[in-house]
C-alpha cells in the first residue's frame, strides 16, 4: 500500500509539472499577442517619464491617481513578484511585453528603468483570435496527458491483479493449485507472495489428504479383513478355547485401529498451520533420560546410552521438543538391534540431537522419503515392522517449526543416524 501510494504520488506530481511546463511553451507559442503599436510605445514613455520623479513609497498613489485621470487600469508591481514568471526573463529585458489574459484582454508590462518596479496597462476591449478555442484545447490537451501517464501506471498494476484474480478463481480445480510469478517491480508483489504461501499450503494440504485418504484405506483393509475372519471363525466354532482366541484376535486388530486414528488425528493437528511457539530455556538431557526411560522397557534388549556435551540450556518449543525426542527414539528401538547412542551438542550457531542405531540403516536413495507421511521403509529380509509412516514426518514438522532441519544418514555400525538441529537464536512465534 505505501510503496503503490509512494509511486503514484510523485508520477502524479512529476507529470502534472512536466505537462503543465510543456503546456505553457506550447501556450506562448499558440496565443498570439500581436505586435507592439508605436503609440503604445509612446505611451508607455510618457508614463515612464511621469513616474520617474516619484518617490517609491509614493509611486501606488501616483498610479491611483493616473487611473482616475486617464479612465484606464494601470497597475504597479515589484520585480521580485514576477521571478518565477515565465515572462520575467522578457520583462527584464526592458521593452514592452504583451499577453492575453484569461478574459482575453490585452495586458501590456514594462518595467520602469533603472527602478525594480513593473507597470502593466489592460486594455480589456480587445479578444485574441481563436482565444476559446485555444484555451479549450490545451486545457483538453492537459488532462488527456495525466490521464496518458496514470493510465500507464494503472495498466501493469490491473494486469497483475487479474493475473491473482484468474489464479484465485483456479485455486483448487482439478486438482491443480499454481503460483503467480510476479517481478519485485509490481505493486502487488507483496500480495503475490502471500498468495504462492496460501497456494503452496494448499498443495501440501491436498498431497497430504490424498495421502492420508490412501493410508486410511490401506491401513485399515488388513485389519477389517483379519476381524471378519476371526468372527466368521468364531461364529462357526463351539470350542470356547478357539472362540477366545479369535476374539483376542479381534481385539488386537481394533487396538490397531484405534492406535492408526490416534496417530491420524496427531499427524493433522501438526499439520495445521504453524502455531505461536513459546521459546523458553530448559534442561534437555533431563528431558532425553525422562524420554528414554517411558521407552526403553519396550525394546529391553537395546542398549541405549546418551552423551550430553552442551554447555548452555537450549531454547526451544518442550511439548514439540519431547515429541520429537520420542519419535526419534522410538524410532531407533524399533529398527536397532542391540545399542541405540544419543549425543545432545551444540556449536556457536545451533543445537543438535542426534540418535543413531545398529540396525539395518536407511538406503541413500530413500532417505528423503523417510520423512514423508505414512512411509515405511523395509529392509529385505527384516521383519515387518509396526507402525504407520507418521512418526518422522511429525519430527520434521517440528523441526521446521524451530526454523531447524532433520536429516538421515549412516551411523558408525552401519544403522541409522538422525540428527535435528535448530538455531541457537531463536525468537518466539
């Protein structure tokens, strides 16, 4: 708004002073004045001669006088009043000037010689040819050429808003959302951006549903499909001890589902938009051993140790922070074999975690896709794992979140080694 108002405002004054100092050339040149006659020149001498002798503090009562004498419309100025006059340059040169006025009067100006003072004689009788005609046409002239010149500052700034126009009317249809490619140069640059943000969120927003609609169905096909066996098997059965466990059976399978929604709903609530974090300092080894403490008794055949080389508190979002932690963790007990190493550093522009395992490790060419939601990776040969893909694409989100990354490389035994990292100055958001 202010840079569009800023533009505007000094086109708008730069043409109106060129227009107007172009229309005023092109004035002088059309409205003709007509030849100085020599009895006005005589004229002119008489009451040059007349006011020679009066005192400057006495001259406007002369003039007063001579007007009620001769019946004319004698008027007297100073010098200074016509410097920015575009006659001055001929007043100053000391013969006699002639114009036209508004009412198409004759007006005659001589400046008194050797004085700073200027007289100016009207003779309102006489009209100058084509007077009107001339008037109506430059002033005609005058504004067609504003409008030229806002009609060019208009014209880029229509096009691009009927570019966002046309792209907002497209936003979501088959499937397609497009961002507008806007220079810095235009007015609504600022508007086009906030515009690719809403266009880029809304991308993610429909890949993610997409993704989270073909999850759903796929998850949930296999269990819904091993419950309506073990209830047809149940109810074809008499033996009681069959009948439990095909109802156990059941229940694990609704255990499943029920674990998958509470995962869904999680994974959603991160990936609605970015909330107002509270940055706050805080012990972050007490929060790894809490972390590993809640987990570690579901893999007891993991070792898992943690090596704290911090030397201030970290400052970061907990709740997330622990969720990542988690994720993290939980991540490297389920795919490590026997040893799970956690290191907490930091160096003068970031903190890191990083969480490495022995197991089988994540192929080079897949380590993108690791943190895209409901991607599971499974090494050839390994056991199938549990778990629904959403795990590390929550640690993602919260990395970009703390305006950190997370990425994935080998460890020291082969495993996988992820390590998140943040800024050490971060702001609330």
């Amino acid at each position: 708004m202010n840079r569009a108002f800023v533009s505007l405002y000094v086109l708008l004054v730069f043409s109106v002073v060129a227009v107007g100092w172009g229309t005023d050339k092109l004035w002088q040149v059309f409205n003709p004045v007509g030849e100085i006659e020599p009895f006005e020149q005589e004229f002119f001498a008489i009451l040059e001669f007349e006011l020679a002798a009066v005192p400057d503090e006495k001259i406007f009562e002369r003039v007063v006088e001579l007007n009620q004498e001769l019946e004319l419309h004698i008027d007297i100025y100073a010098l200074d009043e016509f410097a920015q006059s575009s006659i001055a340059q001929d007043i100053a040169g000391g013969g006699l000037v002639a114009l036209f006025d508004e009412q198409g009067g004759r007006q005659i100006y001589k400046q008194l010689a050797q004085r700073d003072w200027v007289v100016r004689v009207i003779k309102p009788s006489e009209i100058a040819p084509n007077y009107a005609l001339y008037k109506n046409a430059f002033l005609v002239f005058f504004y067609l050429a504003i409008a030229v010149v806002v009609y060019f500052w208009v014209w880029p700034l229509s096009r691009d808003m009927r570019t966002l126009e046309m792209q907002t009317k497209n936003v979501g249809r088959d499937g397609v959302v497009d961002t507008v490619n806007l220079g810095p140069s235009s007015n609504v640059w600022s508007l086009a951006n906030a515009f690719n943000v809403m266009a880029n969120r809304v991308k993610e927003l429909i890949h993610s549903h997409r993704e989270m609609t073909y999850a759903v169905s796929h998850e949930l096909r296999t269990p819904l499909a091993r419950m309506k066996f073990a209830l047809t098997m149940a109810s074809e059965t008499e033996d009681k001890t069959k009948l439990r466990e095909h109802l156990a059976s059941v229940r694990e399978d609704v255990s499943d589902m029920d674990a998958l929604v509470n995962q869904l709903l999680s994974y959603a609530g991160f990936e609605h938009g970015d909330p107002r974090l509270n940055f706050q300092q805080g012990d972050l080894m007490a929060l790894a051993e809490n972390v590993v403490a809640n987990l570690s008794p579901l893999q007891p055949n993991i070792a898992v140790s943690i090596h704290n080389a911090l030397t201030s508190e970290p400052r970061c979002e907990w709740v997330l922070m622990e969720r990542a932690l988690h994720n993290l963790i939980q991540n490297g007990l389920r795919y490590g074999t026997s040893k799970l190493h956690i290191t907490l550093s930091q160096t003068q522009q970031h903190y890191s975690v990083v969480v490495e395992d022995d197991g089988s490790g994540v192929p080079e060419d897949e380590r993108a896709r690791v943190f895209e939601a409901f991607v599971r990776l499974q090494a050839t040969g390994a056991p199938k794992q549990s778990g629904f893909g959403l795990g590390l694409a929550i640690v993602k989100r919260i990395a970009h979140w703390h305006k950190g990354e997370v990425a994935v490389t080998q460890s020291q035994w082969g495993g996988a080694k992820f390590t998140f990292t943040w800024p050490v100055l971060i702001a609330n958001g």
